[in-house]
C-alpha cells in the first residue's frame, strides 16, 4: 500500500469523521466520504485508528498491518473517490488470535461485511493487470 492511498493528516481524519457516514461492527467501525470530484484520486485512501486498549505497541502494529492487507486485497473493489477510516475495537484481538491460531481470512471478512454493508463494493472485480 503506497503513501498516496493513506490518509496521514489530522485534518483529512476530522473531515472524514465530521462530514463522513460510519457503519459499525462488533470489531471495527468503518468511516467512509466521498471526496469531492475536483480533489478525488481515482485511488481511495484509508486511515487507521487502532488505540492502546487493543494492547501493547506490537499487537497494535499487527493488527493495522493486517487491516491494511485486508484493505489492498479489496482495494480493486472499492468505489473511486473515497476516503476510509477504519477504527479497532479491542475485540479485534480475538480474531487476530484466532487468526494466528490457523484460521485463515478472519479480518480480512471483518473488512468485507463491513463494506458490503455500507454498499461500498463494486459489483465486479475488474481484470488483473498483466
């Protein structure tokens, strides 16, 4: 996930959250918000929020790492022109523990309801590039 698909800045965190629409599940809450189409990238961009109630510094890190992959693996799918803010709840370590533990793609669905329920997915995955 290159530099260019995050959000890094305060400003565009508060915009999101501010003018954005949210859909919450037990382990995350999903922000989403159409930029407008003079300032929109064909690319969307996502922000993490992961606190220190998920845990320690090393749990943290994992699990936005693992929140990015499920994002880059969805991202041919994703509607243009968004911004997302995804935001852990600490009962995401259940499921990265369960996901360690052998069970396969466990954020990686969190993720997907999550979309799916905001109507945030294109119908079509679009051709891989050669």
């Amino acid at each position: 996930m290159n530099k260019r698909s995050r959000l890094s800045r305060s400003s565009d965190f508060k915009r999101v959250y501010r003018q954005g629409s949210s859909i919450a599940s037990r382990f995350l809450v999903l922000y989403s918000f159409r930029r407008s189409a003079e300032v929109a990238a064909d690319v969307p961009r996502l922000g993490l929020s992961v606190s220190k109630k998920l845990g320690g510094a090393v749990t943290r890190n994992r699990s936005k790492r693992l929140l990015r992959e499920a994002f880059r693996a969805l991202q041919g799918r994703l509607a243009e022109g968004y911004d997302f803010v995804l935001i852990a709840r600490p009962p995401l370590i259940e499921l990265i523990g369960r996901q360690e533990a052998g069970e396969k793609g466990l954020v990686s669905a969190a993720v997907l309801e999550l979309l799916e329920r905001a109507k945030l997915l294109r119908d079509e995955e679009p051709p891989a590039h050669a």
